[in-house]
C-alpha cells in the first residue's frame, strides 16, 4: 500500500555483472531524470553479482557525486534472480523500478512514465515500451531478422498490450504490494515470474507505452538462437508454474499470421533472415533441449549465466 497521497517513495535497482561500459550510461539516465513533486527518488541500488571488471569502481564514483547511488556487492556469481531477491529484500519504498544494466532511458521521463500508474490507478506492475537500438542500414542477417521480429512484437503489444508481450524484463515497475515478500526462483525468467505472480495474486498491470528505453539486441545468429532458446525454455516453466491454459491464453494474439504475411510482403528480406533464424533457432533448441537440458543437466549451467 502507498504510505503518503502526498508523494510516492521511489528506489531504482540495476542488477549488474561486468558491465563497466554500459553502467556509467543508465546511472547517468537516471539521475538527470526530471524531479516530480508527487513522487521521491530516495535510493539507486546497483548489485553487483561479483563483478571482476571496473564495473564497482564506477558505481562508487557515482555515488561520491550523488549519495542516492548504492554499491550492493556479492561475493559470488548467483544470477540476475538473485540480485532482484535482494533488492526486494533492501528496498522498503513504495515503488520499486528494476532497470537492466546496459540499457538507456530515451528520455528523462521514463521514471515518471513508469512510475504514474501505480500512483493513478494503483496498478501492482508496469512495463516499459522496450525498442532495439542497433538501428541504420545494415545486412546483418541477424539484425534484419531482429527488427522483423521487433516488428511483430510491437503489432502484439498494440493489439493485446496487457499481456506478458509489454512487460519485460529489461524495464519493470513494481509496487511494494507485488514485491514485499516475493521472492523469485533460481529456475525462472525474472520477468515471466513476476508477470505471472502479478496476475496470480490479482494486482492490476499496465503498459506505460510512452516510457521508451533502448537495448542492445542480438548481433549475431548465435545470439538470436540464445535468446529464441531461452525464451521457449521460459514458456514452459512458467506453465509449469502458473498453469499451461494461462499461459497459452495471455500469449496468444489473435489476427497475427496474417500480420505477418503483410509484414513479410513489406519486408521480404527481412522476414527471409528472421525465417531462417527461426527455424534455426528452432533445430538449435531441441537439440539442445534433448541432449543439453534433460541429459547432461546444462540447464543448470544455463540458469547460472543467465544475467538478464
């Protein structure tokens, strides 16, 4: 519950891991972010998952310049989950924004984009409008198969914006009635988690469209493949955990094939590199979902590296 109709009080975490090129940047964002009198900055946490890079260094710089910013080091690597798991833990504010180390805030309202539903309609969580940034001419094969299925995703979110498909992972917004307790598991997507754990205790949701932030997409096949794995590993344990019909259900957009078949008419370079990355992509996974996953326990190992 908020504490004070006056003003909401605010902490920002940015799970981090050798991101010594990237974090000077969201810190940087979001310390410029326009003041509001409604709601109060109070802490910056960055965790660090056992940085071995200037990551810490930095971080300490930053907060020598602005007493909000707050070095959370660990000392072992135990993942992205874990760091949230922490934040959860130190954070008694109101709201809590969760913001990918290597992305960039568009604009210095994001916070306040992010931040104004839980104080207008006292939604549980919020998503971020989350767009590529490797934009320009290019024939990246991987690039061009991304921005394809950039394409789509947005089509989704515009058709069925409450859905998972406008609540990444990258960019979340939580109010204290979703995270004070909430404790993620080691064997989840932090955003298919707490998407789903939002729906599951009955808080509303909503997608800040206008609160646009950047991040790097994959440059290459192999992490297009990485990336298409994961997320169908994800679908299925999220069924597991919060039912299949649910699931299934919130993923589903109706009228799409047929977006697509306009879109790759549109685009048909595009849309042959994302086909050709898909079904790649698609081999890569039950291959390595048969022999990696169920026979050599590479799963685990997955779970581990998994920084978000």
């Amino acid at each position: 519950m908020i504490g004070d109709d006056r003003f909401l009080r605010v902490d920002v975490a940015i799970p981090a891991y050798n991101e010594e090129f990237r974090i000077s940047g969201i810190l940087q964002d979001v310390i410029s972010s326009i003041p509001c009198n409604w709601f109060q900055v109070r802490h910056i946490y960055v965790i660090s998952d056992a940085s071995t890079d200037q990551t810490e260094e930095i971080v300490r710089g930053f907060s020598k310049r602005d007493e909000r910013v707050r070095l959370i080091q660990k000392s072992e690597r135990k993942g992205k989950n874990d760091s949230i798991n922490l934040a959860f833990e130190q954070s008694n504010a109101d709201v809590l924004i969760m913001l990918d180390a290597d992305i960039r805030l568009a604009t210095d309202k994001v916070l306040q984009n992010l931040v104004e539903p839980i104080y207008r309609d006292r939604v549980g969580l919020v998503g971020a409008n989350v767009l590529p940034d490797n934009a320009g001419p290019t024939f990246n094969p991987a690039i061009l198969a991304r921005r394809f299925d950039w394409q789509l995703e947005c089509e989704k979110r515009k058709r069925k914006p409450i859905s998972y498909w406008s609540f990444y992972g990258r960019a979340l917004t939580l109010s204290k009635d979703l995270f004070h307790g909430l404790v993620l598991p080691k064997s989840h997507a932090d955003d298919f988690f707490i998407y789903y754990s939002c729906r599951r205790i009955g808080l509303e949701v909503a997608y800040a469209k206008d609160a646009w932030v950047y991040f790097k997409a994959p440059n290459s096949i192999r992490d297009f493949m990485d990336q298409y794995s994961r997320f169908k590993f994800w679908i299925g344990k999220a069924s597991e955990e919060f039912g299949s019909q649910l699931v299934k259900t919130d993923l589903e957009v109706p009228g799409m094939a047929g977006y697509v078949l306009s879109t790759f008419v549109q685009h048909p370079y595009w849309g042959t590199m994302w086909a050709g990355c898909k079904l790649t992509s698609l081999v890569a996974y039950l291959i390595r979902y048969r022999t990696d996953f169920l026979e050599r326990g590479f799963y685990k190992t997955w779970v581990n590296d998994d920084q978000g």
